[in-house]
C-alpha cells in the first residue's frame, strides 16, 4: 500500500466520524511518499483584545478580570517528517506562554503537539499517532457558576490522545479499515472537575476509491464517555455518555480547480447512570465543504458541519453544534497576501442537571476577520497582520458580548 493511501484510510478513521477524537490531520502520512521535511519556526503575537474576559457587564465582575487586555505570545512550532524504508516517524505542533499585561491570571503556557509513526506491514498499512494539548480555557468556552465563580477563570485545561488505525488494500478498489482512539481531557480548576472526561472511540468500514468517482467511505463506530467526578453530590450531569455513529462520506476532485466533500452520519448519544438524564441526541450529524481555486491569485474555502460533542467548559453532558465558515484567500502580489474570513456558530446546550451553573441553553455567535501577510518583509521573517470583530448572542443575556481583536506576528523558520 502506498504511504498517500495509508494517509487517506487514517483520515477515514480518526476525523470522519463526527466525533472529536484531538489529532491533526497534518501528522497523518503526506500524499507525496518520500517527502522529507523538518521546519522550525520562532514567531511572537501580540494581540490588543477589547474584551478579553468575554462576558457582559454583568457577567465582568464574576470573571474577575479587566475587560481588555494586551497579550503577548511567543512560540516555537516545529513541522518534521522523517520517512526510512516503507515506514515513517513525525512531528507537528508548538510550544509557547502567554503573557497578559493586565490580567495575569490568564498568563498560561501554550501546547499543543502531536507525534506519528506509520508502516507498512506486507498488505496492510499501521498507522499511530499521539498527543498533547495544555492551554488556558477560551473564557468563551466557560460558563459562570452561581458559586465560586472568579476561582473557575483561571483554569487550564489538558489533553492526551492517542489513535490508531490499520488499514488495508490496494490503490484502487475497495480496503477495510479498523481505528481505536483514547483521550483524557482536565480541568485545573475544582469548580470544573465534573467536565473532566475520558474516552474510548472505536469502529471501522470500507473504503471504495476509483478515479472517476473518488473516494466513498462507510463506516460505523461507538464513542463511550467517562466522567470519573460526577458523584451527583458535589458535580452534577450524566456519569456516562454512549454516542453510536453510522456515516457515509464522498470525496471528489472536480477538474483541477474545484474539490469537495459531503459526510453524512446517523448519530445516537445516550446520557447513561443519571436519574435525571433527559433523551439525549438521536439524529443527523452532517459536514460538507468545498475548495475553488477561481484563478492564479483567488482561493475560496467553505465548510459547514453538525455535531454533538462533550465539552470541557460547560457544566453540560453535550453540546449539538452547527458551524458555517466562509474563507477568501487573494495573493496581491509575490509577497503580499490578503485573507477574509467569516465564522457562524450555533450551540444547543444539554443538560442533566444544572444546580451550579447560571444557565444557558442556546447561543450564536459570528465573527469576521482580515489577515494580511507579507512574505518575506524583511530578510527571512514573515509578517502577519489581522484584526477582527466577534458577537455572541444567548438565550440568557448575562452571556452575551461584543469583541474587537487586533494582532500583529512576526515570525521566521529555519
């Protein structure tokens, strides 16, 4: 099996099923077999935010923060690839803090890296990758609790993952596929503890690929959902979570200019071991999105999805999430290159119970942003500047909040 197939059967098995299983597509094997690389990158953000507490007037106070602050981000990234014989070895991801002026509270280190390692194995392809994730909480993503509540903005939250996939076949015709994947998600701070999670993904499918048709996927896979700190006493909600997934998903290159892909999933997510559970999600989880290459210098990108995941955040069992991105990528000139992009969310919160959270149950949220980036502006260092505007509107407005962003990187690779 060549290696661009082992990459596409991963794909199929850790980012097709609707679930979030916390791996990057980028450390999956390349399309291109061979191709080595190792890129590190230094780069520093600063970034003004109008409301970097991310709440209301009224919410403020319970965040315990300053309204708007200044942060500072240096980062290390690294982008390696290492293949030898019919196997391979990687890394992708970055490490770096962040630095509040005003709020110091938030000054929290940034990590996220993930490692790979393939081979092919007589017929088959073995695919593993693995993971960590450790940063400050989006305070966009934390609800305020009726108690305690400016301990919970400083929380960081953590995650290890781990995938595995084997995968076989030839290039063209029908290969089956196999996957496991596990994740352990924290909470730093004790208010949060009940959304701590552990989970067990697993399933497999079929994967047909023909030239003049593309790739169709079929596959099945069972999530189970632990939360080791609901006792019903101190954190609330559902102890369990089952979520079955039954989808169908269409890759096709049209032409050299236009590709694009629809998924489609049945999903079933039961809340389990709670008197209070209510019916949980049963229905339809979708995701499609497609790429124009318009002419030399205009690149179009749009993607919108359903899903129903668990969330670190709130004090929740679930969250049905309806995403919609529009991206609009113009080259100015050699080293000039301007980006538009415009986000629309729209959340459902599920419950069980909600003793210790003010609540709320819906909300939408759109935002725009303009990114300009000059490669090179000087010497080997890029670039980047980008300013954006974002609105949350809830079904409660203590939630609700208006954000102005503007940000400035400077970044180079050797």
């Amino acid at each position: 099996m060549a290696k661009g197939n082992i990459a596409k059967l991963a794909f199929v098995g850790t980012l097709g099923l609707a679930a979030p299983v916390h791996v990057h597509a980028q450390t999956l094997l390349p399309a291109q077999p061979g191709e080595q690389k190792a890129v590190i990158s230094v780069s520093a953000t600063g970034l003004y935010d109008s409301n970097i507490a991310r709440a209301s007037s009224a919410a403020l106070s319970r965040r315990g923060l300053e309204k708007s602050d200044f942060r500072l981000t240096p980062l290390l990234s690294a982008d390696i690839y290492k293949p030898f014989g019919v196997s391979y070895v990687s890394l992708m991801g970055s490490v770096g803090y962040d630095i509040h002026a005003r709020n110091s509270v938030l000054d929290r280190e940034r990590i996220d890296l993930t490692g790979g390692a393939g081979s092919k194995l007589g017929p088959c392809g073995l695919n593993v990758t693995g993971g960590y994730q450790r940063r400050q909480s989006d305070l966009g993503d934390l609800n305020v609790l009726t108690t305690g509540a400016t301990a919970t903005t400083k929380n960081t939250e953590s995650i290890v993952h781990a995938e595995g996939l084997l995968a076989c076949g030839g290039v063209v015709g029908i290969k089956p596929f196999a996957m496991l994947n596990y994740s352990d998600a924290q909470n730093s701070a004790n208010q949060r503890k009940g959304s701590d999670s552990e989970s067990v993904t697993y399933g497999g499918g079929l994967l047909y690929t023909q030239p003049s048709i593309g790739e169709i996927r079929v596959y099945v896979a069972q999530r189970d959902v632990d939360f080791p700190e609901r006792d019903g006493i101190r954190y609330f909600g559902a102890p369990e979570l089952r979520a079955r997934y039954a989808g169908i998903r269409l890759e096709r290159n049209i032409g050299a200019r236009l590709s694009g892909h629809v998924q489609i999933a049945y999903a079933d997510v039961d809340q389990r071991g709670s008197p209070t559970t209510n019916n949980g999600f049963d229905g339809i989880t979708w995701e499609a999105g497609a790429t124009l290459r318009a002419n030399s210098r205009l690149t179009l990108d749009a993607i919108a999805s359903r899903s129903a995941d668990p969330s670190l955040g709130f004090n929740v069992d679930y969250i049905v999430t309806e995403d919609y991105q529009l991206k609009a990528s113009y080259t100015l000139n050699e080293r000039m290159t301007l980006i538009l992009t415009g986000w629309h969310s729209a959340r459902d919160f599920n419950y069980s119970d909600t003793a210790t959270s003010i609540v709320v149950n819906q909300d939408k949220t759109n935002r725009i942003q303009a990114s300009l980036r000059i490669d090179p502006v000087f010497g080997r260092f890029s670039l980047i500047a980008d300013a954006g505007y974002a609105n949350r509107n809830a079904d409660v407005d203590f939630y609700d909040y208006d954000s102005v962003r503007v940000g400035l990187t400077l970044a180079t690779q050797f």
